[in-house]
C-alpha cells in the first residue's frame, strides 16, 4: 500500500470528531485495489468480482430461432397462399437446416430451432390447424399476425462486441448465465482478500465456554463473520485478545504481517484498557478515528505496512452500523469491487425524535411497515442502546438522520437504508 500522510490534528482531544462524509471520502482516497487477478471456471465464478470487462464474442443468439413451437413461414407468401401452407420441412432445436423454404410452404419447427432459410414470421401451433390433402401435408395459418411474430433474431440478448458486464461487478447467478451464453468458460476476477478477524477484552468468553459475572460472550465475532461472509474474503478467526498492552500490540502485528486487512472490535476508546489506537500508532499509521456519528464514534482505519487495518467499537449494534458504512466499502475496493453506496430510500417517519443533537449523524434500527391508510412507514426500534442486539434481530434496516436536523415529527421524510441493499437477506 502506498503511505499517505495522517490528517492533520483530526484525532486532538480538543478539536471536532471527524463528519460522516469527511470519513468516507478519507476511505475513498486511500484504500487501494490490492487483491491479483486470477482465472477461476466459471461455476466458481459466483459473488466473486470482475478483474476485466466482460465482452460478447459473437451474437446471442447465434442465428434467427423460433420461440415457440409452431410453423415458420415467409411473411410475404400469406396473401399468395390464402394462408393454405403446404409443409416443406421439419426443424427440430439443435438440428438447423440448410434447405431454403419454397416459395407459399411452411416448416414444421420447434422452439430454440434455427429458422429455416427465407422464413422470417412464427405461427403458434395451437393457433394453426394441420390439413392433409391428395398424401400432401399442408397447415392452415390464422390471419393477423404480423411479420416478425414469435421469432427471435439474431444478436436480439447481446449483439457481438457489446459489454455485457463491466471490470468491478460482483457476479450474479444471472451474471454467470449472461457470460455462459457468449461460450466464454472460465472468467478473470479478483483473488479473494484474507481478513484477520481479532476481539478483544478480558470480558469475553466464546459460547461454549463457562461464564461467570462480569463475563459476556463474543457476539461480534459471529456477526462479523456472518457480515464478512457476503464480501470476496476469507475470515480467519484469530481469537480473543486480553487487555493487555504488549499483548495487543503483538497480535496486531503478527496478523498485520500476513494478512490483507485486521479486523478488531472492541477497545477502540480512549479508556486506560482501550489499547488498539496505541498500538496502531507505534505498527504503523491512523488515518482515522473518532467520527461524529451514533453508534460507532470509535471507529478506526490506518495501515500497518501493506495492511490495512480497521477498529471497530466493541458494542454489537455500533460494531455493525461501522462495518456496514466503513468496513465494507472499504474491503469492497480493496477486493476491486470498488466503494460501493448505500441504497437509500426516502419513507415517512412513524415515529418521532424532540431533541437530536446537532452536529452528529445518527442512524436508528428501522423496520418498514403499514400505517392505518396502508401506507409504508418507517418505524424506530425503541431502546436506542448500542448494546441491545435485539434491535438489529428486528429492523430492517437503518434510519439516517443528518447533522443538521434536531427533531423528526411524524410523516416527516427520513432516509432508509435497508438490510437487504447491504447484502443482509
């Protein structure tokens, strides 16, 4: 990774916290791409992201094909035939022809059949009537039908030379079939990134283990690894960290020096057993820290050598909100995906905030649903504590309130950021 130089005086005890903005476009500008391209098959090419363009070699379709199952025929041939076709061949899928169809005759085809040439209109089976007259087939065609009916023409999905897909998407099911169509059968994407993922706090337990009072279990290790499992990584769980200076440090270390990005929750504050920014600042460097928003004031971003490092706060609900707007977007560059924005959806508030504190983003837990006139609305989930993982369990997503706006009444527009945009099914 290339250095940049740390902002001046943002992380002073005595200045302002940094803005929401002012920390995303710190992201912006000095996360780089770092995961290589690679070539995988294309069955194993899913959620992973484009290393270069993707390119149509020829037309898709190949060739005129029916879309249905029916009879094909000239346009131009229905006035001199009365619509009285006489059956001239028989086109299955996968079996083209390369007979000319004879002038006031149909052929017999099937759907994804090439067409026969000179034929340039379909006739649904079900709307023609077979006919046999002195031992020749022929089929009565209905009139109305306009030229082109039911005939799919070549190059009508993705013309040859057309991009069909971009360097920087990640793949989609629908994505792989686009890219299977064009005969392509393997695709260059992004290697995956590995992620160091580290809690930390002589509090924490793992779930299994016994507990005793003052203990908690290590929820964000779980909702992390869940959270991660939607980005082109791959986590690797490097334990629980005691609040311990030295130790601290040397854990970070030791994962800086072999992974593409640390990942930590907890001890993110200025608290006498807060150690992460200390020892981020004797590793390496910090670009950011301290942001005016709730939850997740703590948040943190630097670099340590070639890694990127980023602290999340140890409370799940501030853990999540900061990794949604900050650690994703932040690996989603890294891995090539480039910095992904949120989806943002503007709702009428159903409920109401009489004193917010200027000066500071906020972003509530938010689930939609119907008002008594059967309108959508955004509803808050009540306790607005960032401990409170029931919260997160029950919206559907975040309500973001700017900085500048004191108090929300009801019906006021606010903006939704939902689960689901975020790639939370």
């Amino acid at each position: 990774m290339t250095g940049n130089p740390v902002l001046d005086d943002c992380f002073a005890h005595d200045r302002k916290t940094l803005t929401h903005h002012e920390a995303l476009t710190i992201l912006k500008e000095r996360v780089p791409v770092v995961a290589a391209p690679e070539t995988v098959p294309l069955e194993k090419g899913l959620e992973r992201i484009l290393a270069q363009d993707i390119t149509a070699p020829r037309d898709v379709p190949l060739a005129d094909n029916s879309a249905v199952d029916g009879y094909a025929f000239r346009h131009s041939d229905f006035d001199q035939a009365g619509g009285f076709f006489r059956l001239h061949q028989r086109i299955a899928a996968g079996h083209a022809s390369n007979a000319r169809l004879a002038p006031a005759s149909a052929a017999r085809i099937f759907t994804g059949a090439v067409m026969p040439q000179g034929a340039d209109t379909v006739a649904m089976q079900e709307d023609c009537e077979p006919h046999r007259q002195d031992g020749q087939d022929f089929v009565i065609v209905p009139q109305g039908l306009h030229k082109g009916a039911n005939c799919r023409k070549a190059g009508e999905d993705v013309a040859a030379g057309t991009t069909i897909l971009d360097s920087g998407h990640r793949l989609r099911p629908q994505d792989l079939a686009a890219i299977a169509s064009t005969g392509q059968p393997d695709v260059s994407v992004f290697g995956k990134l590995k992620v160091a993922l580290l809690s930390t706090g002589d509090e924490l337990r793992r779930p299994g283990d016994p507990i005793a009072l003052g203990d908690v279990y290590d929820a964000n290790h779980f909702l992390l690894r869940g959270l991660c499992a939607g980005l082109p990584v791959e986590a690797v769980d490097l334990g629980i960290i005691r609040d311990d200076a030295a130790q601290v440090e040397a854990a970070i270390g030791d994962a800086a020096s072999r992974f593409d990005v640390v990942l930590t929750t907890g001890g993110a504050s200025r608290g006498e057993e807060d150690h992460i920014h200390k020892a981020l600042d004797r590793l390496g460097q910090r670009d950011m820290w301290q942001l005016a928003i709730k939850p997740g004031r703590p948040m943190m971003f630097g670099r340590i050598g070639e890694c990127t490092f980023l602290g999340l706060p140890g409370n799940p609900v501030a853990a999540m909100v900061s990794f949604l707007l900050y650690a994703r977007p932040a690996i989603s560059a890294m891995a090539g995906g480039g910095f992904p924005e949120p989806q943002r959806l503007q709702m009428p508030a159903a409920f109401e905030v009489a004193n917010k504190k200027p000066g500071r983003r906020e972003f509530y837990r938010g689930f939609l649903e119907k008002d008594a006139n059967g309108r959508t609305v955004v509803s808050k989930f009540g306790p607005d504590g960032s401990g409170l993982i029931t919260g997160l369990r029950k919206a559907d997503g975040l309500v973001e309130i700017p900085e500048d706006i004191t108090s929300i009444g009801k019906g006021d527009p606010v903006t939704f950021l939902p689960f689901n945009g975020f790639g939370i099914r």
